[in-house]
C-alpha cells in the first residue's frame, strides 16, 4: 500500500472533530488520538462552541508519524456516533 502524501513526517497535523454541545466530547474526542498519538497535554487541545451552543468543535494538535496514523484516527472519529463532523 503507498503512503503518498504531501506531508513530510513527523510533523504538527491538527485535527478537528465536531459534534452536539451537550455532550463532554472534548474529553472523548482526546481519548480517541490518544490511542494513536501519545504526549497530548493541554496546549494541544483548543475547544470552541457555537454561538448558540449546540455544537462544539475540539481541535487536538499532534506529532503526527505517518499517512497510516492519521487515517486511523480519521476513521475512528468517524465511526464514533457522537462525532458528527472529523476535518
């Protein structure tokens, strides 16, 4: 399989995820890279609600190692249900 990509790795890669104010997804958005990318603190992670909040954003900013790490973590962010949105 190639990893062809426009990305020299390692490299600082951030991912968002999207989903319902209402719920603590900042924690669980966290939780998810953490099991692909370790040494996550708190200058790593930006969280913003809507205006009417609803929905919030969170921002985790990682090390990022290969094409195949960050498909990974898209792909379980995607398959959470309370993630609605992964960019």
């Amino acid at each position: 399989m190639s990893e062809e990509t426009l990305f020299e790795f390692p490299c600082s890669f951030p991912i968002k995820a999207m989903g319902r104010g209402d719920v603590e997804l900042d924690l669980l958005v966290i939780e998810i890279i953490g099991r692909h990318a370790s040494g996550i603190g708190p200058d790593d992670v930006k969280i913003r609600a809507s205006k009417d909040g609803h929905f919030i954003a969170v921002t985790v900013t990682i090390e990022a190692t290969s094409k195949r790490q960050l498909d990974a973590i898209y792909q379980d962010l995607s398959n959470h249900p309370l993630v609605l949105v992964a960019l």
